[in-house]
C-alpha cells in the first residue's frame, strides 16, 4: 500500500477546498518534515504523514523542529503556521495567514474606520459575553460600566463558589510576585488567552491592532477578543487553580487553561466568533475555496480584474 508521502504531487486545482481542511493541527515534541506534498511528524510514537492540503492552520508547540522543505510544501498550498506555547496559550511569531482572501481584514478596517459600525461591533462583543443582557442603545460608557460590573460580580461568585478570601483586583504590571495567589492565576490566564486570541487573529489574517473596545495598542483586537471568554473560561479556571493550591500557581493555572481550551475546541470558537463580528449573516467561513486572485477597485466599489490595462486611449 502506497503512503500519502509516496503519491504524485497534485495540482493547485486538485487541492481541497479551504472549508475542507481540519482548521487548527497542533503538534509539538517531535521533528517536522517534508515527504512529497505531506509533512511527515516524527515523535517517539513513529512517523505520521500528514496531506499539507488538509491543514488549515499549524500550530507549532514546544519541543518542535521544523525543516525548510516543509515549511515550503506548507506555503505551497497555503497553510497558516503560527509558533505558539502549549496548546497555544502563548503567541511567539507566525508565517501567512490562513486565507488568501482579504475579505475579512477588509471588513474589520471598514466597521473600524466608521463611528457608528464600531460602536455597533462594541456592543455585539457585549452581548456575545453576556447574552442575557440587550446593551442596543448602550453608549460606550455604559457598555464599560456594565463590563466592569458583571466581572466583579464574576469574581465575588468564583471567589464564593471555591471558598477563596477575595479583596478585590491587585496587579502591579512587572511584579507577578506581589499579588495574592487567586491575582496571580488570573493574569496568568488572561496572558494564555491574549496568547490564544492572537493565534487566531494572525491565522485569519485580521489587524491585531484595529480593536473595537480596546484601542490605541498594537494589540487592541487580540485583547477584544481575548475578553469575550475572561468570565466564561479564564476566570472560573484561575480561581480553580488559586484554591487548589497557592504554589506555582502561574503555571497550574496555564495548564488548566490548556486543558480547558481543548476541550471546548476554543480555537474553533473563536475563529466562528470573529467572522459573525465582521461578517454578521455569514454562517460559513469566508474561504470556501483556495483562489490566488487579485482585483482592482474602481468607481463605486465595483472590483475589476487586474492584469488589464485600462487606458482607453492607448492601443496595444
């Protein structure tokens, strides 16, 4: 029986469709490459061969070496490769974005750019947090005051619910070591989830900077999106860490978080939270297909195809 490595390399019309592809592939602890057009993973366990076209998204974890043929047969057929922690609750670098589209990246800088369709996407990010909560109507300063309320309200139920003494929110930005030891798990855990949230941004090829709550940072968006799951996940878990035990509570809780993520399949989450934020009546992903295509803007927004000269007066 013939490997996947051992097949004749295909065409870029053969490839599967981008709504095909297993969205987010993580790998770590073993050794990355290329045998045709699959990637082959070597761990202790053997070697697995991997169709580069059937990954969207490859998140590289600790203890992974990846040679230049495969990061190559990855590019090739347009998978998104982004170096994270485990199960990606830290963010070091990516490659390219999963889509060649930019149509996601467009509707962010369009709702961005006005007044209104910001305060509009504020307002959604609400709701998808607190969805027994109608913020219609809310300017952005109720919508902050009715944030800040429901996470102390959070934090006095999480704190009541594990038996934790709870003072309030104390955290000194570059003294992890000051803070009593629930504070601790949930900066910790709020750092997995900037590290989660900015996976995921980069790999659709979105602005981390164009945030809608946040603003003013390189990473206005990835805290946007980071937050939408802060009461949900990252803070019900920290408080389950601090109460377990106050020892090494950073990474307790970073590994809780891990397990957590995985088994909600958060990444997956995320991605369809993003696009029901820009792209609001879309119920499927942008990318249906593989298409390297390039347009021009011309009047009225009409798109026009792009390798054409357009000068009427000129004869070729």
């Amino acid at each position: 029986m013939t490997t996947v490595g051992r097949r004749p390399a295909g065409s870029p019309r053969q490839l599967p469709r981008a709504a095909d592809r297993a969205g987010f592939v993580y790998l770590e602890r073993c050794t990355i490459h290329r045998d045709a057009n699959a990637i082959t993973v070597e761990d202790a366990e053997g070697t697995t061969h991997i169709p580069s076209a059937t990954i969207g998204t490859l998140l590289l974890g600790p203890g992974t070496r990846i040679t230049h043929q495969a990061i190559s047969v990855l590019g090739e057929t347009g998978a998104g490769v982004v170096w994270v922690g485990e199960h990606g609750v830290r963010y070091y670098a990516a490659g390219r974005a999963l889509s060649r589209s930019a149509a996601l990246a467009e509707a962010q800088a369009s709702c961005w750019a006005n007044r209104r369709t910001r305060l509009e996407i504020a307002r959604a990010m609400y709701q998808l947090r607190f969805p027994d909560e109608d913020p219609s109507g809310c300017t952005r300063q109720e919508l902050l005051g009715r944030e800040g309320r429901r996470v102390k309200d959070c934090y006095r139920a999480q704190a009541q619910r594990t038996g934790l003494t709870w003072h309030g929110r104390r955290y000194t930005p570059g003294d992890f070591a000051s803070s009593d030891p629930a504070n601790q798990a949930i900066t910790a855990a709020a750092q997995a989830m900037y590290g989660v949230a900015h996976a995921v941004v980069t790999a659709l090829g979105c602005s981390p900077a164009l945030g809608f709550v946040h603003s003013g940072h390189e990473l206005s968006f990835v805290l946007d999106i980071a937050d939408l799951y802060k009461t949900e996940v990252g803070i019900p878990v920290a408080f389950d860490a601090a109460a377990t035990s106050p020892e090494d509570v950073g990474a307790r809780t970073r590994r809780a978080l891990r397990d957590r993520i995985h088994e909600l399949r958060l990444l997956d989450r995320v991605v369809a939270d993003i696009h029901r934020l820009l792209l609001p009546g879309k119920a499927t992903p942008v990318v249906t297909e593989e298409r390297d295509e390039v347009t021009l803007l011309s009047d009225r927004d009409r798109q026009v195809s792009a390798g054409v000269n357009y000068d009427l007066e000129t004869s070729w």
